[in-house]
C-alpha cells in the first residue's frame, strides 16, 4: 500500500525522452495494469493499440501536431506510444478510457518508466487519416481517442516537477 501511495505522489509527466527503447517486460507490465483499469459495468470499453515502429509513430506524431498549429513532435522523441481508444456505444467510455491512461501512467513510473498523456486523439482518431489507421489496425467499431500515453525512459531534466498542492484542495463537510 505504501509503495502505491509513493508512486502517485512521485509520478510525474516526462517531457524528453531518451530514444533507448523500453523492455518488453515493462510495457507487458504497463499494458496489463492498462486492461485492470475500472470500467462501468465492468463493459471494458476501452482498447489500446501500442506502437513502437518509428515510421508510425512518426506519422501519429505529424497528425497530433497538425491538430496543435506545430511542426514540432508532440510526443517528445518517446519510442513507444499507447494508444487509449474507447468504445462510445458504452455511456461510460471517456470516464473508462481516463481511468486506463491514468493506470498506464502509474505503472510506468513504477516500473521505472517515463510517461506523459498526450491529448487530441480524439480528433485525431475522428479524421479520414486516423479512421484509415483504425481500419488498417482491425478496429471496428465507434472508437473514439482518449489519449496518447507515451513511453519512454526519461532524459536528463525529462520530468518536471511537482507544483505544491494548492490550499483548499480538499473540502471536508
């Protein structure tokens, strides 16, 4: 339990990447702590697609930037990539897909991993591009992106620092 509680005051996003590729023993590790996430109804609604070839990740990288105005790479030079898509017939999916980034991320850090949820998969995902690679992919369905989680092992001055917690963060009546 302490260890738990130590991981999520201590995880944090990381912004740079070293281009070493991380074990498969670690993103199995990151990836099933992915598939135990809470879903409502227990539907697991949500499915992730890991990346790890450059030329894809590449052109996830070109889309995600084209979305944000930027030429630059949104996903910090990271050599793995998981995608959180989720399936919207559920009434429950962005609330699913949240809590699997969230575990993604968690466990990274407990494994000694770098992590840093990246957004705009959803319109990512809602685009011809991104539909193609759905199909291309053998995803069927009304996916819609939740988020990117990428992986990595964190370069000098990667992660940022924590901020203090704000004051009334908690509200006890």
């Amino acid at each position: 339990m302490k260890e738990t509680l130590q991981d999520i005051r201590t995880r944090r996003s990381c912004r740079k990447f070293q281009s070493r590729q991380i074990t498969d023993e670690e993103l199995n590790a990151i990836v099933d702590a992915g598939t135990w996430a809470a879903t409502g109804h227990g539907a697991q609604s949500p499915v992730m697609v890991v990346v790890q070839d450059k030329e894809t990740i590449a052109e996830l990288s070109r889309m995600n930037a084209s979305i944000l105005g930027s030429e630059g790479d949104p996903f910090y030079g990271a050599p793995t990539v998981v995608i959180v898509l989720a399936d919207r017939s559920r009434p429950t999916f962005r609330e699913d897909g949240t809590l699997v980034m969230g575990n993604l991320m968690l466990a990274a850090h407990a494994v000694g991993v770098g992590s840093c949820w990246i957004h705009r998969a959803r319109e990512e995902f809602q685009s011809e591009e991104g539909q193609a690679l759905l199909r291309k992919w053998g995803i069927e369905g009304d996916y819609e992106g939740i988020g990117h989680c990428v992986l990595g092992y964190a370069a000098e001055n990667g992660e940022v620092l924590a901020k203090p917690r704000k004051e009334h963060y908690v509200i006890r009546v």
